[in-house]
C-alpha cells in the first residue's frame, strides 16, 4: 500500500481527494491537514464523509507527515507550496502540486504572471503532469506540477491536431465554461448563490493566469510559437467544464480525419472518450469521473475547426488526474481507484 | 460471481441499478433490458456510461434472461412487476422488485390503492425489503418488494422509537421532499426544468399511495393501528430526498433518549448514521450513497419530537437498498457494491 | 409625491425595496445609504439597475437624509434600527422597519430573543404590520414593524382560523422552507452556490427567532396561548417561501368550510389568493410578486388540517409588505407600485 | 388603447407577451389563443397570473380575434403563421410575428433552411424587427418578422463595428449559451429538470437555422458576404442568453474606440446597455428585462476582438422586442410597457 498524504485537504480540490484517494485499493490515506479546521475529524468538516473517512484534519509538521507518507499531495493556493515542496522532496517523498508553481517550464513566464519562484531548482526536475501526454516523465517524476482545469480541458483535443500540422496555430480560440466549484471553498460574492443562480458571465476575459500556461505547452508540442485567445465563463452549476475551441483547418481535412487523429493518439488511454455527433460532450456526462469526452464538428463554409470537450473540473481537471499521475508514477494501472462508475444523473 | 439482470434499466432508478452492479466486485451484470431503447449500447442511452458498461440494451425475453441471471431486479411501473414475476421466480431466480407490486401484506390494502393483483400467491411470501428492518426475513426471501423512497426515510427513524412506545402515534406527521428525479424519466411538465427551477410545491397532498404502505409497517411494527399524515413535496434539484417528522413524546424524553433509542436500535448497521445538532441531515450530505442520515430534536414547549431524516432518493430510496436486499440474500456483506465514497460536494 | 429614503439599500432586501420603490407612481425616491458602497453608484453595485436607478449610495446621515424624504424605510440587521428610528421619527418622519426591533408588543420577549430594547417608548406606538390583518392600526401609525418572511407566511393563513376556533391552537407545526436570498447578501458557507445546489436541509429546528414573533401574534389574534412548533428548512433556489402548516381540526369542517373562512376574510384584499385543489400554491407563482397563496386539505382519516401557504420572501416577505405598508399609511391604493405582472416562468 | 391579441398565448414567449402587453400603459390585451388550453382562463394554465389577468383562452378564429384587435402578436411554431398572416393582414391589421416566416428577405435562403414559403408576396413587405437597427422602417410597416434570440445577442453588437469596418467579416465566432426556455414550452428530454441540472453542452453545432438568418443580416449591413461561425449552447438556467463573439480587428484599435463605435451607434437608445471592464454582462443583469448588455474586450496580442452580449431570451430576444416593435409602429415611447424595473436577483 502506498500511504499517502495530503496538505490543504478541506477546499473542494483536497476534499476531492479525500474522495478518491479513501476509495482506492491500492492507497492508505494517512494525513489529511488543514489549517482551518485541525482538530476537527473530516467527517465532521464534510458530513458526507462521516464514518467513511476515519481522519482527522492535523496542522502541517512537514517532518511528522512525512514520517507517515509516500506521497505527498498540495491542495493550496499557490506561491505556499513552492516554499514546502523543497522540505518533503528532500525528505525523499514523491510530490504532486495542484497548484501552478511547478506547472511551468519557463520560470520567467511564472514570474511573469503570478510572482517570484523561490524553489527554481526544484521545478528543473518537475514535470507537468498532462497524463495523456507526457505518461513517460511522469512515470521518473518525483515532482508532479498537475495541470489546471482549464488548461486540461483545452489541451488535450488540441495536442495531437497541432502535432499533425492539421490547424493554424494563430487561429485558436477557446471558449470555456466552469462549474462553480471551480472557484474554491473560499466565500465571496462571485460563489453566493443568489448571484450565481440564472447568472451566466464571463470572467478575467483574455486575462486569466491559465493562458500562458496553456500557451507554453501547445507551444512546446507544436514546434512554434501558439498563443491562443481564451476566455472563461462560470455556469451555475457545481461540478463541470465544457470548453468550445475554434480553430481554422490547415487543409481540407473531413470530420473523420480530424476525429481518427484524436482517436489515434489516445487509443489505449482509458479517460479519453471520443463522443459522436448525435451525442455530443456534456458536463453531465463526466461528473464525478476522470474523463475527458471530445466531440468534432466542422463548419465547412469557414473551414472552421469545433472541438468540444467536457470534464469535471475537480477530477480530471484537478484531483483525478493528480491520483492519475501517482498512478503512473509508481506504475499502477492509471485508472486504478479512478474507475468509478459514473451517475447517470 | 453472481449474475444479475435489470428489466428496465433505462429509467432513472434502473440506470442507478446499472451503476451499482456494474462497480459491484461480487456481481455480473449480464443483461439489461428496455422496450424504448431495445438494441442500443446502454452508453448510447446514457453517454456517461460510455466505455464503462458494455452491454445492449435487449427486449424483454424472460426466459433468455433467466438463463444468464441468477437474481433479476425489475425497475418498472406497478402493475407490470406482478405480470412477470411469477415466470421468473417459476424458473428458480431471486427477484428484487422495485414497484410497489410485492411490498403490501395487507393485499387489500394494496388493491385499494393500485388495482387488482394478479400474483396473490406468490406475495404471501414476498418480504419487504426495508434491510435494516427485516434483515432476518431477506434473508430467507426468494421475492423481495423494495420499500418505497417515501416510506423508507419515514420508516427508518420511526420505527425504533414506536417500537419503545416513546412516542404517540396518532400524532405522526411526515413533511417529506424529494428530488425530480423521484419522477422518474418520463417527459411531462411538472419535471420541465423551467417549471422546477425556482418551484417549491406540495403535491398529492395527504393523497400519496406511499401513505398506505408506511401506515401497514407502522402498524406492523408498533402493534396497534398507525395512519400518518404524509405531504410530500417537490424540490429543485435532481437527487434527494428529507422528511421532517413530527410527534407527541410520550414520556419526558430527553433528546439523548430519542437519540440513543435509534442509535442502538441500528448499532452496527452501516447505512444509517445518526447526526449531531450542529451538522443535521442533508441531502447533499449522502447525494450518490445509500446512507441514511438522522437528526432527532425536540420543541420542549409542546414536547413534541422532531425527526429529520435524510436519504437519496435513487439510492437508499431505490436502486442502492434493492442491491442491499440483494447482499443479503446472498449472505454477502451488506454495504459489498454500496460502500462507495461520497462526494465532498 | 411621496419622498421615500432607504436606510441599507444594498442588502438584498433592501435593493428589492429600490426596485419596487424606483416603479413606484406616487414615490420619488431621493436617497438609498449603504455603509459598504457609499459613493458609488447604485447602478455600480446592482448592474441589473444601470441606466433605470440614477442614485448615488449615500453614507447614512439621518439630518441630511430626513431633509429630502417623507418616509424611511430601513432595511438592516436588528439592533441597529432601534438606535436610528428614535431620531428619524423625531424629525417627524414615518418609518417602515424591516428588522425585528419594532415587531414585539412584549418588549420582554424581545429582549429574551434578541438583546435588550433601547427604544421602548417608541416601540409602544409601533405597529406590527401585517398588512392583511392590521390596516386600520397602519393607517395612523407612524412606526412600522414590519413582519418577518415566516411569520408573514405562517400568520395570514392561520388567524383566520383560529379567530373562529376551528383549530386547536396546541397542535400547530409549521413546516417552512426558503429560498436562498432569505439569509441575505452576505457571503457564508452556508451561502456558497456549491453547499446550497443539491441541497435541501433543516436549521434552527423549532429555535428560530420568527417563532416568539409568530407565538404573539397568534396569541393575540386568538385570545390566548399560542406556541407553535416552527422548523425553518433551506431550498436550493433564489426566492420564494412555502410554509406547510398543520393543525387538528376542532370540527368536522370540511374543506369548503376552512376554504371559505380563510376567503371571506381576506374578501376584496388584493394580495391573498385562494388556490384550488388542482393548483395548489408553489413559490415560482408568487416569484417576484407581493401575493399570498393559500392552499388547503384535509387530512379526513386524522382530522387534521393542512394548510399550504406560499410568498416571495423578498416581497411579500420583506420589501412588498413594506410598501404595501407605507401605501396604507399614506392612503394610497394598498397596491400601487405593487401590481407588477408575475412572468410566467 | 391599442387594442391586441395573442396567438398562441401558453407557450413561454407568448405568455411572457401577455405578461408584458398586461402590464402596457397603452395597450388592452383583449384576446388569447391557445389550442391545448382553449376555454381554460389563462390564470389557470399560468397561476402566476391569477387575479391578475382576467382572459380566457381562445380556440384560434381570425375573423373574431381581429374584429377586437388593432394588432396581432403570433407565438406560434414557424410554418403556422405563414398560413394565417394573410388573412390577418387582409382584415387590416398589424402583425408582429415571432417565428421565422417574416424574418427573410431572401425568401430561397428561407425555403432551403425551413420549408417552401406560402405567403411570399406578404413577405416582401414584411420588414425584419431588430429594433435598434431597422426603427424608420419598422415606424411604416404592417407584418413584423420579429428577430430570433441568437441573432437579436449576436446583430447588436456587430452590426455598427461591420459598418465601420473595424472587423474583419471572415473572422466572425459566436459562441451562445442560452437558457432553457429558449427551447420551449412542449416537454421533452432535453429539457427535463434531471438532465438539464449540472448539464453543459453544445448543441446543433454549425447548423442551427438561426445562422442563415444572422448571415443575411451581416451581409446586409457590412455590405459583402458575410458568413459567421455560430454554435449554441444550452445553460442550466431558465432565462438568459449571452453570447461570446470573436473576431479579428482590421486595424488597431483600442477598446475605447471599439465601445465608442458602439456606444456612439446606439446613443439614445435605451435598450442597450454598455458595460464596463469591471462589470461584464450578466444574463442576471438582464433577466426580465428588453435590455442588450454589451462589453468590449481586446486580445491584443492576438489583435482579437471579444464582445459580450447579453439578453432575457423571452424578453429582448422574443417578446419584449416583440413589443418595442408594437411601440414603434404606433409611434409611442419605444421603452412603453417596457421599462420593468428590473429585479437585484
């Protein structure tokens, strides 16, 4: 069994985790920390849990939950785990950040956009963990900077066709939607929900902190500069995210050829579903799973590209695909405590 | 391994039935029927089961069903259950109905309520599938008629306490709310979503056929005749379902007493957990599980007793507790498929 | 026309109060205060606002503020009305109260449920007004304690009743349930669109504060002790309150009979609407309006009473009473500004 | 009094015309029709409306309906009108149609996307009612086609910037996401509560009818062939429409000339809104309102345009439009019956 322990585990990232992680068979969940509620059993924090999950919510001691784990999961704000991550990986843990601080290659972008990297040697050796992508990093990877939601959702559709050379990269629009639980546990007027419900609207337009994130890895794929125009939106839902990205094809490609070169690229890989027309993505659809359902249309008078992808922001998009890259990194089958059945509503 | 198959799966209480025993580690699932989608991938039907459950959706042939299962669970309208019945349990298999078909004693009472039955005898030895109950019975049982979602998060609370004789039961009142997926599937425009969004309402106001079944196990249960008041009422959300009950104390009780008396009438059982004052039931508290969740306060003014219990409709109401029969049927643990981990939100 | 003023104007019931007030025919509204958004824009902090309401929120300064109105409305937690209304009313002002600080004839029991009563003379001439039930006390008042949302609910259709003895006054329970905006503007967990969705709970069980406040109401109305049991419940939408009440009958009254008593009552009273059978009442019917719904069966095997009663807990609950007040007190139509058109969905 | 009547009055948009039309200082609503509901008053099939609207519903018969009308609102499916309008016309009165059947000058471009056109002489004098854009001919018409919701949030905002020239035509997405009742009274899967709640998706991806019609419009205006990129989307809410338009910037504009031009072009006119940077448009903002809230961002690395638009789908999108044409081809105040206060939430 591998014990595994997660720092910040009452937002709806670590609770998620809680989640998955009390419910796979080849883990033991050994400490759970949280600065609010330490002392507080989980199941008290979260009464869902009560009698399910047997924890109690501890104050971080770094040394004294490493003593306890293997592996080490962040479910903070970041700019704080870059300061604890140095400790645990010296103490020789395996790490998986949900956080953007070792989400970036270029430490400059980083710097850029949220603020100075204190632990610059460290994030040499993290690896971004796109599970689909780059399974073979993360398989040596002792530091894992997990990918935002967004970015998640908008990736993976986009990857094998910019390989392919078969959309212009200067074309790519992505239009996303959230779910509310994507903005966190934290209380604001954003997440009340007499402002929420019937509420629909974009945020943070051409100016959230998951586009250069975004940019750097279809940069990286595609051999050349991509730098696409994105803009998120919140639904009034709790769970789900749909991103609808436009991009103009390279050639006269049919909807086949676009569908089979993303098929061909995740053939094998269990949490990518190539939906068909008459039942397009949905976040209803991937609630509570660690799928990423894609569906394909093409508006043939402009030569337009249209992906659709669904997943649910906190599991594939957050707490699933970190489990997903422990799973790859100690070489269990990567859907192991990830195959729940899905509700049907 | 047992086999198991589903006749109507593709309602919501039948693709609930799908979700279960397809993650249950002691069942096969090895057919599912439905007269409106006969021949499609159950996944066509419900996308979110795409690439997780396998099977076709088939017309109904009992005697070929028969020959692959070994318990058959029927998710469909009263009246069609006890058509069937008699065929499959003639040809040796256990049967779980969820109808109201096989849950009266009293056949009566039943035909009073519904219409004529067709199957008397074999619902003389139909047992009623309220687990936490009738375990010893289950056990035994070869037709089991699954308790209603109403009568299931009424009886559970009441029955401990009227079993004591700690409370009047000419003073009962059940104030229940339930989700929208308690209607079922079936298209209509009390379930349209621009009908429920912003709806609270009463319907089938002391005029709900769950009524006669509580009064007959009440009245079982406490040894002298019980009629409740039951209103139920609609909620705008999917899942879920709360009933406030109210009755005179008997005696001076304290809360503890009441809490106790049920605490111990269920020790040991796993589904039913009792909530503390600061944390009363909720329905987002066991969304997706089969708990059933209780809160006990008194108003000392008019020393009467206030119990909520809260349970999901589709699971501990339906689909979870006809699985739970199943468990004990076969002498298997009860919770085996239903200890599923909840979701934080 | 009438110079009205609103003393926290920001909340949600008091922007409702700019709503109905800003369409209001015989109303100027010359000054909204909001501690928060002093200086801005009311259009700034409502969007929904821009371009129809032209004020700028104000800092509360009562001189100046009581210059350029004819009445005040306040709109702010209880406690601190009591220490403003004493010099508002001495500048000659009428004022419309929607805390709690001017709502209890026993001063004592105020102070029992909230804290002690700096403004007991003024208090003394202070009327509770329930409009339906207190018109003539309202015409010459020059303080309003305008009801609380559940009382509101609760007390139009009972006393009624109990004027006439058709119930007995010791076996009432309301069972209530709000929308979300009840609880205000102010960001809480308990608020968070993703503790709310899918959720469906009980608090404050049978120890709210409305429930000293709906106690002496109904005790003065029926001419002796009355002490309801009250379980206030959450539901996961915007606006709109139902109340389930019940009661035994003292008779063999039919449902014609209750029906009729509660109807003649209300004869030629706008706002109180007698709901048939087939359409009993549903908070989507009142969204947005100032309506009292009332709905009525019996429980014929108990002889028990259920009344169903439902109303905008903004309006007819809090800003709408408030007007309809301020309509009586000013001998004006009671429902002028308050004849908005209920949209259909 | 201008005296008016509905066709088809109990599907959402036409009892969201009598909400309006009721409430109209100008207007006697004097005849409903509804097959489903004919002979039932329209406070029995909309109980929001009881006590408030006095009608009862009508069988369609044109020669009766028109002798007590000046003008004749149709809320009809497309197809339908196309049959009655020439009778309607023929009697000498105006109509407001809010189907398809008059919305197209180019009667092929109709016929290829909808069926053969039956009325096609009244069609050219019919003249297309996007308010702002189309007010002098709109003042002289008989038969309004009243635009679509879609093309009512995508026109506005593109309209003065394709005057201009500050777009680049073949760079046009918009990606839309409206609310439920925009899919219609009449049941169906689709829009039932459980698979709506927490639901997300495209849907008629690059081929809904309303393309062909924004196109004709575009194309019109700018002069030059103009064919947009348009996917719809369905959102877990009741009312509401936003859409997300993209596109290139011919030259290098900044935001403030791009607001100016738009801002500019509807100086005056009340029912557009233009938003600021730090307050997007909100379907909240607009809900139950005949406003079009617009906001203006710029992707500068990308030299992309964003513009945000958002409408009450019923209202600004069907019958409030519906009415401002009414307004405008009887020269009173284009906002009569239509400044609604709107609601803080």
């Amino acid at each position: 069994m591998i014990r595994a322990g997660i720092i910040g585990a009452t937002g709806y990232a670590g609770a998620e985790l809680v989640r998955i992680l009390a419910g796979h068979p080849g883990v033991e969940l050994t400490a759970v920390t949280s600065r609010r509620y330490a002392g507080k059993p989980f199941g008290e924090v979260f009464p869902a849990m009560a009698g399910v999950v047997d924890l109690v919510c501890e104050e971080l001691d770094i040394a004294g939950l490493c003593g306890r784990t293997d592996v080490v999961f962040l479910a903070l704000p970041h700019k704080i785990p870059m300061a604890l991550v140095p400790e645990i990986a010296g103490l020789g843990k395996k790490v998986v950040d949900l956080s953007a601080d070792f989400r970036f290659s270029d430490i400059g972008l980083y710097e850029q956009h949220y603020q100075a990297h204190t632990a610059k040697e460290l994030n040499k050796d993290a690896v971004y963990g796109l599970c689909e992508i780059y399974r073979e990093k993360i398989r040596k990877a002792v530091i894992i900077g997990n990918p935002g939601c967004y970015p998640t959702s908008i990736l993976l559709p986009l990857i094998p066709l910019l390989k392919k050379g078969l959309i212009n990269p200067d074309t790519i629009i992505s239009d996303s939607k959230s779910g509310v639980s994507g903005a966190g546990r934290s209380v604001s007027l954003t997440t009340h929900f007499c402002e929420v419900n019937e509420s629909y609207r974009a945020y943070k337009i051409a100016a959230h902190r998951h586009n250069p994130e975004i940019n750097e890895v279809l940069t990286r794929e595609a051999g050349s500069p991509v730098h696409i125009t994105f803009v998120p939106h919140l639904v009034p839902m709790t769970r789900g995210m749909l991103t609808t990205t436009y991009a103009s094809l390279n050639k006269d490609a049919k909807e086949t050829d676009i569908r089979n070169c993303i098929a061909d690229y995740y053939a094998g890989r269990y949490f990518v579903r190539m939906r068909p027309d008459e039942n397009p993505p949905d976040t209803l659809h991937v609630r509570g799973t660690n799928f990423c359902d894609i569906g394909v249309r093409i508006d043939r008078h402009n030569n337009r590209l249209i992906l659709i992808s669904a997943i649910d922001n906190l599991v594939k998009g957050a707490a699933g695909q970190a489990v997903q890259n422990m799973n790859i990194m100690y070489g269990l089958d990567e859907a192991a405590g990830l195959d729940i059945v899905p509700c049907p509503v």
